[in-house]
C-alpha cells in the first residue's frame, strides 16, 4: 500500500511559516511560507507551459535560488525533474535528454545558449517562465512516497551514464537516515556549495523542508566565502569534497572553527589520512561519509562519537540501510553491496543495468572497500580505477593518500598506465605547492611508506588535475594530461 504524507513543503510552511528556509551570500532571506507561495506561483506559470503530472522536465542550472523553486515548483504539478549537469557538452546533454524522454527544459538565463542547442520540443530562461501566466490548476497537496521525483544521471565515466529515478520516498529516508546520525538542533544551518544537480548538493534542499532547517545557498565554491559562512554566518555543517577541505584549511592558518560548527561531511571518494589527521589536530570535525547518485546521497557515514577514533572509515550504515561486502579476497576487500529505502529501484529505461546492477534488492556500487571487525566500512577505491600490475592488485587512492603527505604536494592523482611487461603500471600526477620539490624528492618520501610494487613508475608536474562538477577527481581523464 503506496504511503501518502502532506507535500512537505507545504507541511513546512504550516508549521514554521516565519522560519528562513534559505539564506544566501548578499544578505537575502527566503521564509518557508515564501519559498512555498513563490514555488506554487512559478508551478502554475509551468502549468501554462503544458507541463503537468508525469511529465519530464530537464533543468538545466548552476546553484542559485530559482532552480530550487523550480524544483519545488515541478513537485507541485507531480513532473518528474531531469537534472542537467551544466558541464557537458550538448552532444553528451542530448543523449540524456532522448534517453530520459525529456519534453521540456527550463534554463537558468545564462546557459540559454546552450539550452538551445538540445534537442527538445520546448526551452524557456528563468525570466521567461516568470512572464507567463498562470494557469489556475490543483497543485499536488499530497506525495506518494512512490511516486518518481528527479532523474540523476551518473557520471558515465564507464560507457553511456545512467538514469537514476529518486522517488519521493528515496529522498524521505535519506534525509531521515541522515538525521538519526547527526542529530538536529534549532540552531542547524546547511550550508549547500557542491552543485545542485548532483544528489549530494539536492539532498541538502530536501533536508531543509523536511527538518524546518536553514539552508545556506552559495552559487560557486571560494574557500573565502565558505569559511566566513562558518565563522560568522551561523553555518553548522558543510557538505565538502576532499579539494574543498584542502583549500579551506590552507586560507584557515592558524585559527580554529567556531564552537558553534558541527561537521564537516566528507563525502565524494576516499579521503587521503593525513589530511583527516591534520584536520583533526586543527579540531575541525570531519565526518566522513559513503554515498552515490543510486543512493541518494550518503548511505553510510561516520557518527559524531566515532568520528576521532575511525579516522579514514566512512562509518556504519544508516538506521535504515544495509552494507556488505561480496568476493572479497583474502584481505577481506570485496565489492560494496548496499540496501536501503534511499536506494534507487533502479534506471530509467535501462533494463540490462537493472540487471546487471541489482541482487535480490542488494545495489552492487562497483566500489571496493572492507569492514573491521566492528563493522565500520573503509571505502578503498572504485573498481574502475584498481590498477593491476605484474597480479597485483594497486589501489590509487593508498599512494595518493601517502603522496599527499609530502611536504610540496597540493594535489595528487594516480591511475594506471598500460604496461607491455606488467600489464599496468602506477603513474602519479601532482600539482606542487611549491617549485623546490621535485621528482626524487617524491619516489624518496614514497619509498618510505609504500611496497616498492606500488612506487609511481613515473611522476608528471601539471597544473591542474581533472576534476568533475563536484570537484571530484576524474581518474579516467589523467591520462589525457599526457596528450597535452
């Protein structure tokens, strides 16, 4: 029997009308009751556009405030939002657009230029739906848990991405998993830096109607403006990536977070260990999490009572979700199967992934990882990126985690390279902080920590590693830095 509850942001609205639900960087606030009167006024503009129940809307938008009210405002007609990753190219943009049967899109005003290079019937700028006029509807007053919310699609870094379907309910009990680890107090206040089009940037906005929480909306990353959002605009917790973490303790120095800060939750692949270290001598709370598109956000994350004596765990599985280890060799690293009400049923009409994907309700994330003997999960790498080399098995994220320690290192990247003799061969790719280290500095610092098998065969300088709308390091393009 489908589970129905009040459409949550108007539930929100009722019971803390006057509270902010966003907050942004010039000063602007957005009360509950306003964000829902202005989400139902832009639902029925959308309405006149002859966008209605079912339908599939692509938005396409960098991080500000109208995207999430047309979001909200979708909700309000039951369409299903299509969430379009800005970074692409229209070829790669089309492709989800045809496979996710896309009707309509809906663009941010800046990115009008390439909106309408899709190939779809309908495309109006932010401005242009505000012009129109409303068409007087019934707006969704209630939500089967059910019912599809928003299409994801994965990175697509191995063949074609994928369309993940978010029900309502996914979101629900991501939120609510979620809650049960980190608690909630009334003075929590999220702030939302990494892209909206992701799931770990939307599930952020889905908190805060859900809780009753202020969200702090920052449309682009500046370690500046994060840190005076933690300092002095009240934020609690943050959701970063490992580079933000990086940058914002370089511009920190010698000062301490406020008391009032919460957490920092860490998610976006294996964080390097001496950087969790260094964070925790600075007293900077830094939760590590597990979590992806079909997960809907994080799924298994440290708690608070954990987060100083598992450094470099990614935690226990949230109230609701289920984690285990499938094949694992004989050091006990296996593939990562997960199970919850947060994950997905599955892609949007993509049977073989489904398939492929799924076990007896069991999602296989292609990550690999292992648990200790109390059960808390250590994320290694994705099998994608396992480096082979001579029958061994080499994982990126341990020698980038060990080269990150060494004195000049700002970044690094290693992935493998194709070897007549060993099959693969470790290179690394670093950006230095400085211009005195080079590469015998490194394969000396690196001899000290790591078998010899796993020593970089070679180092390369760049000034920059490839990166993904997350910021996100893209292993699969390092070897593209080679060609330049």
């Amino acid at each position: 029997m489908a589970e129905i509850i009040p459409h949550w942001l108007t539930k929100q609205a009722y019971l803390s009308p006057n509270q902010p639900a966003i907050e942004t960087v010039n000063g602007s606030t957005l009360t509950f009751s306003e964000l829902m009167r202005q989400s139902q006024d832009l639902a029925k503009r959308l309405a006149n556009l002859g966008i209605s129940n079912g339908t599939h809307v692509g938005v396409l938008s960098n991080n500000n405030t109208t995207m999430i009210l047309v979001i909200h405002a979708l909700s309000y007609l039951g369409a299903v939002c299509v969430l379009l990753n800005t970074r692409l190219t229209p070829d790669e943009l089309n492709y989800q657009i045809h496979d996710a049967e896309v009707e309509m899109v809906i663009s941010q005003d800046e990115l009008l230029d390439k909106a309408n290079q899709l190939k779809v019937k309908q495309v109006k700028g932010f401005s242009e739906v505000r012009k129109e006029a409303q068409l007087e509807v019934q707006l969704v007053s209630e939500i089967n848990l059910d019912d599809p919310f928003t299409i994801i699609y994965t990175s697509g870094t191995t063949g074609f991405p994928k369309g993940v379907i978010h029900t309502y309910g996914n979101h629900w009990w991501s939120a609510i998993g979620s809650v049960l680890n980190l608690g909630l107090s009334n003075k929590d206040k999220w702030l939302a830096v990494l892209p909206y089009f992701h799931v770990g940037g939307l599930s952020i906005f889905m908190k805060s109607v859900i809780y009753g929480m202020p969200v702090y909306l920052v449309e682009k990353f500046n370690e500046q403006i994060v840190l005076d959002a933690i300092m002095n605009r009240g934020v609690t917790i943050a959701s970063v990536v490992t580079v933000m973490v990086q940058r914002i303790l370089e511009v920190l120095g010698q000062n301490h977070f406020p008391t009032h800060f919460r957490c920092m939750l860490l998610g976006g692949g294996p964080a390097p260990v001496p950087l969790l270290e260094q964070a925790n001598d600075r007293r900077i709370p830094i939760f590590q999490s597990f979590g992806m598109t079909e997960t809907s956000s994080q799924i298994v994350t440290l708690s608070p009572r954990d987060a100083l004596k598992k450094i470099g765990s990614a935690g226990k599985p949230l109230f609701p979700a289920q984690v285990q280890i499938m094949g694992a060799d004989s050091s006990g690293i296996g593939e990562i199967f997960v199970k919850g009400p947060m994950v997905t049923n599955g892609y949007f009409n993509n049977q073989e992934a489904n398939e492929r994907s799924f076990q007896e309700g069991w999602l296989a994330t292609g990550d690999l990882g292992y648990l200790d003997e109390e059960g808390f999960l250590y994320v290694v790498d994705r099998r994608k990126d396992l480096i082979i080399s001579g029958g061994e098995n080499i994982y990126p994220s341990e020698i980038e985690s060990v080269l990150s320690a060494c004195n000049g290192v700002r970044e690094v990247g290693v992935t493998g390279k194709p070897d007549v003799y060993w099959g693969e061969i470790p290179i690394a790719f670093i950006v230095r902080s400085t211009e005195k280290i080079n590469e015998e500095d490194i394969l000396q610092f690196a001899e000290k920590h790591l078998a010899r098998y796993k020593l970089p065969k070679e180092i390369y300088f760049v000034g920059e590693l490839p990166r993904n709308a997350s910021n996100k390091l893209v292993r699969s393009m390092l070897l593209d830095l080679l060609e330049k």
